[in-house]
C-alpha cells in the first residue's frame, strides 16, 4: 500500500476511535478552559473525540496531498506506434 492509503487508514481508525470515545467515556469527567478570568466546563468525551476528529482530517488532507503529489508527477508513457 502506498503512503497516502496507510494515512487514509490511519484518519479512519482515528475517526472510528473518536466515536467509541463520545459513547464509552463516562460524562462525569470534565474539562476546564480557562481564558483569563472566564472559564468554561466541557464533558471530557466532547473535547477527546473533537481533537481525534480534528487529528483525523489533518491526516486524511496529507493523505489526499500525498496522493495528489505522486499522480501529479506520474510520468505516461507516449502511446506505441
């Protein structure tokens, strides 16, 4: 398999781990966001599966690059005679 398929792979398990997160972390744990003197409480599983999610499209636009680049560059042969 070349580069780009293996990280297509990759986003996709990522994006399957994020929905399992957002259905198996219990939602009593919390995370706190402090931006000066205001803060703001988010469930855990929203924060873990939204930073896996945005892991994943990270990875899947590389993978796409990746692909682009190899066809871009992709030498065809002159048609025989």
């Amino acid at each position: 398999m070349g580069t780009g398929r293996v990280l297509l792979v990759i986003a996709e398990v990522l994006a399957a781990i994020a929905l399992a997160v957002q259905f198996l972390m219990p939602i009593e744990w919390i995370v706190s966001i402090a931006f000066g003197h205001r803060s703001f409480v988010l469930p855990a599983r929203w924060v873990v599966s939204l930073l896996l999610i945005s892991i994943a499209g990270g990875v899947s636009v590389i993978a796409l690059a990746s692909m682009y680049w190899r066809l871009a560059h992709l030498t065809i042969p002159p048609p025989a005679q």
